[in-house]
C-alpha cells in the first residue's frame, strides 16, 4: 500500500514509543498504520499496546532455544522479508537500536522500502557501551532515508556522521506524547505491590525512590554496586520506601534478591506495566535508574534521576539539571542519592528537554512528506532485491532519469528510491 507505515515493534519500550505515532497516523487521511510484532518479547509488546488502545495487526513467532542475538536476528530476517514482501508498504518505520529495528531496517532495505527511524541519532561513542545497542543504531543510521531526530543533539550527531540533513528531521521525542497520555488517563495500580506500597506512603507519608536496572553491561559487579548503594540508602531513611521493578533474567534476580531481599524497606516486584511505572515516576522523590527511556520520561514529573551508567547519550537531561551521571560506584552514587534526599532536590517540570507532547504529529508530517514529496532518484541496476523486485504501478524504466553507477536505470517507488540513494551516498 502505498499510504501504509508499516510499524515495527518488539519490545516494551518500541511499543511505547510507537503508539502515539501509531495513534497520529490512524487519524490523518493520508496515512495507514499497520503495526506489526517481531514476537522478540512476547506478550510484553501487546501489554505495553493496551493502554493507548491499541494491539498488534499481527504477531511473528520466533522460536528462540539459546536466547543469542544471532540466532534471534537469524530467525527475524526471513519472518520480516515475507511480511514485507506480502505488505509493500510505503515505509517501514522502526524504533530506536534493538535487534528487531536491526532486523526490520536490513529486511525493509534489502526490499527497496525506505526505512524511517524513530528515536535516530542518540550517541555514544563507545561500541560497548550501551551494547548492543550503539551498534544497532549506528548501522540503522547507514541505511535508513528519514532520520527521526528527537533533539538538536541527534540531529548534529547524524550531521556528524555526514548524513543528509535532508533526511533528519528533529521531532521531540515520542515517549514525552506517550507518558502524557498515560498519566492524563490515571489508571489505578493494576500490581499488587506498588497498590499496597501506596496505600503505605499515603498512610505513612513516606518517599519513593524507584530503581530501574537492565542493562546488560550492569549485570555482575555494577549491578553489585548499585544494589548496596540502595540498600545503604534504605537503613538510612526510615521514610524512604524502594521499589525496584526485577529485570526477568534469573541470574539478575538471584543478585538482586541476595542483596535486598528481607528488607522491610524495600520492595522488588515483577516488570510493572507502563501505566503503573508512570504512578511511580509521578510519585517518585529519586530515580536511580539505567533506562534511557525513564531518563526522557522523569523530567516531565519534576523528579530528579540519578544515571547509573558511566556514559549516557541522553545529556540534555544532564545539561538541563534533570538528571546526573554517577556512574555505578556504590559510593559516589550513595553520595548523589544523600545530596538528593537530603535537600528534598526536585527539577523544573515545565520543560522536558526531549519533547513537548506533539512529536508524533511531527513524525507523521514528516512520513507524509516522504511517501509522497520525495523527488524521483535513479536506483543502479544490480542483483539486490529492490532491483529484482516487480514493477508496480508506480514503477517504471526511467530512460530520461540520469544514471547512477550504470547507464540502465530502474527508478522504483520514489521514496524507496531515495532510501537507496541515501544509503549510498553515507
């Protein structure tokens, strides 16, 4: 379908971050969102989905024995080819840096489709740090033809990599849309736990701190680290309860329960679903925390973050005051997390640096744009499947077009044109 924004998610946070593109694009006459789930976190996609009333048009299955990236990208890679090659949207539009938006970028590429990443350009620099995820954004950056910058941050750091500033374009971050939404719509705690934790800080007048670590590179020792650095924090304030959501991971769990289990100060619960992790961000007094997506999230709640992680590519929230980079030392974090509570520290509210609320108006202004403004671009003849594909009703032989690398030229779709081109030109 020519009109038709095939929306990629896998995860949790894809999915948040997608919806409210998701909602935009279902109310603009011009666009149709078709959004499909990789099966890379099953069910996890379709709860997160729920609250913004929406679901899956439709769920892959993908058996995953060992659980490794190579054998998860290995089995996404066909699945999402013949989903592409039933569909011919007119742009694929994955999010973010994780295997699935690795996977939908290469499969859409391969096709000819445009690829439009959401949440492009968020840096690092370090390959290992968050990993995998550097990786995957950076070589979705190669080959996508519409950058979704959610900052002038984003935006100069694709700049930087000497991508058109043709193809960016800078549209807040949708996860600002996504968690405005949830708190307007107020949901009663639907986890036990944090009902209960409520129902004791209403009657106790009691602070919140909520604790967030998932990471890869904080399993072991910086996990370690983190987890006295809360405990300590807990012994030290009577008034202080921890809710401390588990990463699914047995080996994670096992480390977190050695270290805080049986404290009566503290809480660790299953993976809250997101309007509950909204209550308790709204809630909270501190975050400590090594999600990129609660470090965009907390700003809008006034409440401060401390960023367990030793790089972070999200420093307008560091610039801005809203959070602090602290790294995973158990003493310079527990000396950030005193400064904090001691001052009853809170940050403005009023200004989210990553968004204002409307960056999924944005984005679908900018996919219209795409699918129908792009200029005609020559694709060079070559044994790659855009060139193998079929001609379509808006395909042609382009005899007047110039040539590109051959003096036969296959013009495609035109936005799926200038998704090769833009390709080769980075």
């Amino acid at each position: 379908m020519r009109n038709e924004v095939l929306i990629l998610v896998g995860t949790r946070p894809e999915a948040v971050k997608a919806a409210p593109v998701a909602l935009a694009a279902a109310a603009d006459p011009l666009l149709a969102p078709y959004i499909v789930h990789s099966g890379q976190h099953p069910g996890m996609v379709e709860q997160a989905l729920t609250p913004f009333g929406l679901s899956p048009d439709e769920v892959l299955v993908v058996d995953r024995p060992v659980g490794g990236q190579a054998e998860l990208l290995g089995a996404l890679l066909p699945r999402l080819d013949a989903v592409l090659a039933r569909r011919d949207p007119g742009v694929l539009l994955v999010q973010g840096d994780t295997t699935t938006t690795l996977a939908g970028a290469l499969a859409a590429f391969w096709r000819g489709i445009p690829v439009a990443h959401l949440e492009a350009g968020l840096r690092t620099g370090d390959l290992a740090a968050p990993f995998p995820e550097e990786g995957n954004r950076q070589m979705v950056a190669r080959i996508a033809a519409l950058h979704l910058a959610p900052t002038e941050d984003a935006a100069a750091a694709l700049r930087a990599e000497s991508v058109s500033g043709a193809t960016i374009e800078v549209t807040g971050n949708t996860v600002v849309d996504a968690v405005r939404h949830i708190a307007s719509v107020d949901l009663p705690a639907a986890n036990a736990p944090l009902a209960r934790l409520e129902q004791d800080l209403d009657s106790t007048g009691g602070r919140l701190v909520l604790v967030t670590v998932h990471r890869r590179e904080s399993w072991g020792a910086p996990l370690a680290g983190i987890l006295g650095a809360v405990r300590t924090i807990a012994d030290r304030h009577p008034d202080v309860r921890v809710l401390l959501p588990a990463h699914p991971n047995p080996e994670v769990r096992a480390q977190v329960a050695a270290v805080l289990g049986g404290h009566p100060g503290i809480v660790v619960t299953d993976p809250l679903d997101y309007p509950d992790l909204v209550r308790a961000l709204r809630r909270a007094a501190l975050v400590i925390t090594d999600s990129g997506g609660i470090q965009e999230e907390a700003p809008t709640f006034g409440v401060p973050v401390l960023v367990a992680r030793d790089v972070t590519e999200r420093m307008e929230a560091v610039r801005a005051g809203c959070a602090h980079l602290v790294g995973t030392d158990r003493v310079k974090l527990l000396g950030e997390a005193e400064r904090v509570l001691v001052t009853g520290q809170r940050v403005p509210n009023t200004d989210n640096p990553f968004g204002d609320g409307h960056a999924a108006r944005r984005v679908c202004a900018a996919l219209t744009k795409l699918l129908s403004g792009q200029p005609t671009l020559g694709v060079p003849t070559s044994v790659t499947s855009a060139a193998l594909r079929p001609a379509s009703a808006v395909s042609t032989v382009g005899a007047a077009t110039p040539a590109v690398r051959s003096s036969k030229t296959v013009v495609v779709k035109p936005a799926a044109a200038a998704s090769m081109a833009v390709a080769r030109t980075q």
